[in-house]
C-alpha cells in the first residue's frame, strides 16, 4: 500500500521562485551577448540582473485565473448591454464621438503595446524582466480585444466605427497616437520600458483613462465602463514595472542617469501631444462632462507627477525638460486642437459640432484666463461666418504637420497665444517642421530615425494628388456619413429615432 504523505504546501514565495526565475538558464553554446543582441547599443550599463525585484509575485497559473474570472464578467455585461440596447442609454450620441476617437487611436495603441512587451521580454536577460513583460504583453492584447468588442456593438448601428485600424495607419489626427507607438516600438528595449512603461503607464496613463472610463460612467456607456474596469485593474501592475524599471536602471550605473533624463524628456512631450486628443474629448465631447481636462491635469499631472519627480530627485533626476512648457498649454491645447477638429471635419472619422452658448459659458467657467479671450471669440466667428453663407466652416487648406508628433502645426508660442508656434531643423539639406521645441528637441537628437516618418498630408500630395475623394477611399471613410457637422448627421438621427421607439408610444 503506497503510503499517502501531505504534499508540502510552498509558501507563496518559493511557489513563485519555482515557477518563474527557476524557469531561467544561462546559456552554454552561444554566448550571452548572441542570445541577448539588443541589451548593449543603448548604452544602459546593468552589472546584475537578479537584482530586478518583482513586484508582484504573480505565478502564471495565477494570472490566468484572475484573468479568466474578469474575462467572464466582462462578457456577461458586453452580451447583457447588446441584448438590452446598451446603445441607446448614452446621454445622447454626441458621446459616440468620444468613443470613435479612442477606438481608432488608443485600442490599437494597446496592440502596439502587446507587441512591445512581446518583443521587450525575449529581449531583457533577467527573468524576472521576461515574467513581467511577458504578463504585460497579454494584458495588453487583452485589452486591444475587450476594446473592440465592446464597441463592436455600436459599430452595427453608428457609422465612423468600421475602419479604426485602417484609421488609425492613414489618418491624419491618429497618427499623433500611431507615431507615439511606433517610435516607441522601433527603438531599443530599455527607451520602450521608459516611453510605455514609465512615461505612459506611471506618468499619463491615468490622464486617459480615469478621465475616459469616468467619462463613460457620467454618459451611461456600461460596454466601456467595463473594459475600463477590466483594464484599470492590470494597471497597477504596468505602473509598478515601469517604476521598477526606471529604478532598477538609475540603481545599476550612475552612467545611465543621462541617458535616462533625456528619454524622460522626450517621451513626456510626446506624450503630452498625444494627450492633447484626450483633452478636446474631455472639455468638448462629452455631452456630460467629469471634470475639465484642467481639472484633471491638476490632479493626475501636477499633484501625482510632483510626488513622483521628488520620489526620483534622489536618483538625481529631474522633472521633464517640457514639463513647464506643457503646464501653460493645459489652458489652450483642447480649443486649439478642438477648433482645428472642426475647421477639418470633411477628413474626420466622428463628428464636430460648434459648443453652444450653454457649453461656452462652462468652458469659460473652468479657463478663466483664456477661452473667453482667445477661444470664444472663434467659435463665435465660425457660427456667424455659418449663419451667413448657410454653409459649415471647412478650411480646405491642408495644414502643415510637425515631424515629430505628426499633428498639424496648429499649437501657439509659448508666452503667446496669438502666435503659431513653428519650429524648423535642416537635416542633410532638407528642411522639416515642428510644432514645438519639445518636438524639435526629439528629432534633433536622433534625426535618422524622423526622417524616414511616414506623415499623412504629404502621403495625400504625393500619392493621391491632393484628390480629396481618392483619399476618402484610401482612409475608408464615407464622406456625408461618418464626417461632418453632428447636427445633420445620420447618427443623431438615428439615434434619435430610435431613443423616442423605446422611451415613447410613437
Ligand atoms: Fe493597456
Ligand atoms: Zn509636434
């Protein structure tokens, strides 16, 4: 009779040791430097991996579990919202605006990101860096995913929702987002751990998604509220490797604190810029608005962001080279880009509309110092201009773009908001553009790498001839459906409609 002996439980610690750094070798018929190529070139000096800490002692049997029960309750709300109408409990369908512009440039920024990771992790020699980045490339597909199906709903009853990755590679106002991610893709694996561990995850993520998801909540989107959940809850995890990342690099060699600084530098501007996108959403998309793009920088910019820059003074860094620059644009950037949103609207994938009287005395409530005198008085122009010849305001000039952040040159001088900001560099007797000096700085340090960005106006020019039909085809948008004023759009229309079906007995 075989004698039954209580298996010894491991304490959580030695189970997680076994299942992760056990997993790991040091190679015998290459040499490190062959198996692990990329870990040198940047320049980052580590002398002992075992000293990256995890964090979180997460076992992969683990993370599956956890994650598998959230996928459960994710669907079970996304099959409840499409079967009850989920669609038509939103505030009124000026929100699926919101929606179109984060489907088509962050969703697939989360795939940029799941591809990052999976590339990072086979990269890093320590284990505990390829545990980590490789539960981070999953988490990342999965939120690619949990996003475009709980939009997947409202693509079979709004229009702008049905090309977002071909949106996303050709079209103009994402390719703030797209160049973020493929910069970030294409360089080494240490300035990836900066530009999406720690500049978007710990710096700017909670700028886009407590915002977001909040913005959802107030405009009774339960579909996004849940992937919002879903996906806040990994959050942690991203944010504590992307701090033990940058530690982990300041702690091994006092050599890597320039190299770090100038990567922190470059990727909270670049971040910034994408976040100009999320800022006309929060102060102009939402039919209820949370809080004021403002109000959120001054709670998850400036109080989290000082805490964190005091947190690494020990380390000798400082605050971002950008970061006052960026503190007095947070009172224009929404109007700017926002007006530039609606000045092109025949080439955007959602709609515009012009804020009413009731929306501009909000707006000039929560910017005291500058939408009544710089911003108000636009919109007002645009609306007469409107009124007058009947037709909506479009500015068919195409506008020049930075070559850096690829957004149209349309932000102002720092010290001066009347005045375009242009920034110019020569580069092997070309001449390129910048929408500011944090964008010059970053393609001035590396500009073999700007050059060869692919930009969407000169892709227009060049390509298509400036035929404006051709490259609706191109960017597969339909011009009167997806495109335009909201006013007479056939989403509000038909939402509309559909409201009054289920809310009266017409
Ligand atoms: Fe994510
Ligand atoms: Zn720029």
């Amino acid at each position: 009779m075989d004698m039954k002996t209580a298996a010894k439980k491991l304490s959580l610690k030695d189970k997680y040791k076994l299942f992760t750094r056990d997993l790991g070798w040091e190679p015998t018929y290459r040499s490190h430097e062959e198996v692990f190529p990329y870990v040198q070139y940047e320049g980052i000096k580590i002398h002992d991996w075992d000293k990256w800490e995890d964090p979180f002692r997460l076992t992969m049997d683990a993370y599956w579990k956890y994650q598998a029960e959230k996928e459960r309750k994710f669907y079970a709300i996304i099959d409840a919202h499409a079967q009850n109408n989920g669609h038509l409990n939103i505030t009124d369908a000026r929100y699926l605006s919101a929606l179109k512009v984060f489907l088509q440039a962050i969703s697939p920024a989360e795939y940029s990101a799941h591809k990052g990771f999976a590339r990072v992790g086979r990269e890093f020699p320590g284990v505990g860096t390829q545990v980590a980045c490789q539960m981070q490339a999953i988490d990342e597909i999965r939120h690619a995913q949990t996003q475009i199906h709980a939009l997947s709903n409202y693509n079979k009853f709004y229009n702008g929702f049905h090309a977002f990755a071909e949106h996303r590679d050709r079209i103009w106002y994402t390719s703030v987002a797209r160049s973020f991610f493929d910069d970030a893709m294409s360089a080494g694996p240490f300035e990836f751990m900066i530009a999406i561990g720690f500049s978007f995850e710990y710096v700017l993520t909670n700028l886009l998604f407590v915002p977001f998801m909040s913005g959802a909540a107030y405009n009774g989107d339960m579909a996004t509220v849940t992937f919002g959940f879903s996906a806040q809850s990994d959050e942690a995890r991203h944010m504590t490797l992307g701090l033990e990342c940058i530690k982990f690099m300041l702690e091994q060699d006092p050599d890597n604190l320039p190299i770090v600084q100038a990567w922190i530098d470059k990727w909270f501007w670049r971040g910034i810029r994408v976040l100009s996108l999320v800022s006309t959403m929060m102060d102009y998309m939402l039919p209820k608005r949370v809080m004021s793009w403002r109000e959120a920088w001054n709670i998850y910019g400036i109080e989290n962001g000082t805490a964190l820059f005091k947190d690494l003074a020990r380390y000798g860094i400082r605050a971002p080279k950008g970061w006052d620059q960026a503190e007095e644009a947070i009172d224009h950037m929404s109007h700017q880009l926002m007006l530039g949103l609606y000045q092109w609207k025949f080439g955007t994938s959602f709609h515009v509309w012009i804020p009413s009287d009731e929306d501009m005395d909000w707006l000039s409530k929560k910017y005291p110092t500058t939408f009544d005198k710089y911003y108000r008085p636009r919109w007002e122009h645009i609306k007469k201009h409107e009124a007058a010849t009947g037709a909506p305001f479009n500015n068919f000039g195409l506008p020049k773009l930075c070559q850096c952040c690829q957004l149209p040159t349309l932000f102002t001088e720092p010290g001066d908001p009347t005045l375009t900001c242009h920034r110019e560099s020569v580069y092997k007797g070309d001449r390129y553009h910048f929408c500011s000096d944090g964008c010059k700085d970053v393609f001035d340090n590396e500009p073999e790498k700007y050059i060869q960005a692919w930009l969407p106006m000169p892709g227009l020019m060049q390509e298509l001839k400036g035929d404006l039909g051709a490259w609706m085809d191109w960017v597969f948008l339909k011009d009167g459906q997806d495109n335009g004023d909201f006013a007479t759009s056939q989403d509000r229309q038909n939402f509309e409609q559909w409201r009054a079906q289920s809310t009266t007995n017409q």
